[in-house]
C-alpha cells in the first residue's frame, strides 16, 4: 500500500496522510454500519460509548460521541476490507510481528463547537508498557478543517509522554488533553483528506481535531495496533488517568462479570 518514501515520512514525522486508503464502496458500506452503531448507542450499558468531551449525562445529548471497540457490536467490521488493509498498513509501517489491536469511533455531531484537544494516544494506556504502535484514522466523508480533520506536530513522535489531564480539567469527562502550557504547537500542519482517504499517526505524535462547523457529521473510524508489547525500561506514572471519575468506567465496572 504504501510508498518507501511514505514509509519513511512516517518514522520522519510521526504521521502521514494518504489521499487513498479505501474504496468509495466501501466508505459507503462503512458508514452505513457506523451510523447504525451510533444510532442505537451500541454499547452504552458496557461503558463502550459515552461522550469524549462532557461528563457523558444520560440526558444531554453528548458533545463528542465515542464507542470503543465498534468492531464488538458489529462483527462484519472485523471481516471488512478496512480492517485488511490496516493489518497491511500495519506490517509496512512497524514490521511483519505488528497486528491490529483494536478499533474505535468518534463521531462529531453537526454544527458542534467542541474540538477534540491535543493529545498523544499513550497517555490513555498502560505506563508500565512500552509501545510501538500507531492508529489510522478513516473519515467516512471528506475530512476538512471546517468539519474536523486531524492536525498533527511533526516529530512530537521522538519525545516523551507530555503531562495530561482530563478535558477542560473537569474529572468526569473521560477525554484527555495536554495540560495547558506544556507544548508548543506552532509548527502543526492541518490534514485534509478525501472519503477513502486516512491518516497515520504514531502513538506519541501531539494530534488535535478541529469543531465540525458544517451540516453533516464528522465519522471518523479508527483502527489501531503495533508490535507486540514490551515492558518499559524505566518505570512511568500517568498520575491524569485515576484523576477521572467517569459514568462510562462506572457503567464498564457494573457490566463486568462478578469475580471478573
Ligand atoms: O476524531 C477525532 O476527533 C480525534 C481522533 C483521535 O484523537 C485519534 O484517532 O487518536
């Protein structure tokens, strides 16, 4: 799928944007199962879906809706072309031991003010773990700074885990954002790309999403994977995550299995 010249940019800049990545058919097939998901807020009782930027009440409607692990409520997504071309993706990028992890999807409704702020994907996972990995974020329309495409800082990939803490520093919402001050952003490059098109970004690389300004939603679906984990050489602690008290973790541990 990819060039080595793309190959390259990526380990350069921590991301890449590709004007190709599925086919119109399958962006259609693709979107018709996302706003089916959404639409029935698959997974809300397990805690899979709740609102990214609020404090996810049951009777507000939700400022970015999320669900993690869509793939769970839809089988066919595991089956999808999608899916093989991230496993693809996946071993050109990080090597042949790299396979997909798992999947998610952040919908942003019409005319919604809310950005997703800047982040890096490892501040969400385990300290204890060292990665290698990387996500492909599929929009299922054109993605554009108007509707919210993603942004990314090129090289932020080589640092460390920058300070989190969760979105607005409010503790029920379950969305993380850089701690105000700590990095600087100038340097970000807007990503533009058509329906069928994708980005790639390494799981440390800063990334942003602007509002959706316009009429229709912004469906972003999202695959992510890496080489198999490692245990991190020095120890970390991401003292942001138990600052959350979250509905959807209180949701997720009422559903586990007793004794589970
Ligand atoms: O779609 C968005 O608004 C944000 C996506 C994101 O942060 C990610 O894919 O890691």
């Amino acid at each position: 799928m990819l060039t080595t010249d793309d190959v390259a940019r990526f380990h350069d800049q921590g991301f890449l944007a590709l004007e190709s990545f599925i086919s119109a058919e399958e962006v259609e097939r693709m979107r018709t199962i996302y706003d089916r998901l959404f639409a029935v807020r698959a997974g809300r009782s397990a805690g899979d879906q709740f609102d990214l930027a609020g404090a996810d009440d049951e009777a507000r409607e939700a400022n970015l809706p999320q669900i993690l692990n869509p793939s769970r409520y839809a089988p066919e997504l595991l089956r999808s072309t999608t899916l093989a071309r991230a496993q693809e993706v996946l071993a050109e990028l990080l090597g042949p031991d790299a396979t997909v992890g798992g999947d998610h999807a952040i919908n942003k409704p019409p005319r919604n003010g809310v950005e997703t702020p800047w982040h890096q994907d490892e501040a969400y996972w385990n300290p204890a773990v060292s990665y290698h990995s990387l996500s492909i974020w599929i929009p299922l329309q054109e993605a554009t700074v108007e509707n919210g495409c993603m942004h990314f800082v090129p090289g932020s990939h080589r640092g460390e885990v920058v300070p989190h803490r969760p979105i607005g520093g409010d503790p029920r919402v379950h969305g993380l954002e850089v701690e105000p001050g700590v990095v600087d952003v100038s340097a970000a490059v807007a990503c533009p790309i058509p329906a069928g098109g994708a980005t790639i970004h390494a799981g440390r690389t800063l990334h942003y999403t602007s509002p959706n300004r316009t009429a229709d939603h912004r469906r972003a679906y999202i695959i992510s994977g890496g080489a198999p984990e490692e245990k991190a050489t020095e120890p970390r602690e991401f003292p942001w995550q138990a600052a959350r008290h979250t509905a959807r973790a209180e949701r997720a541990n009422a559903a586990r299995p007793a004794g589970g």
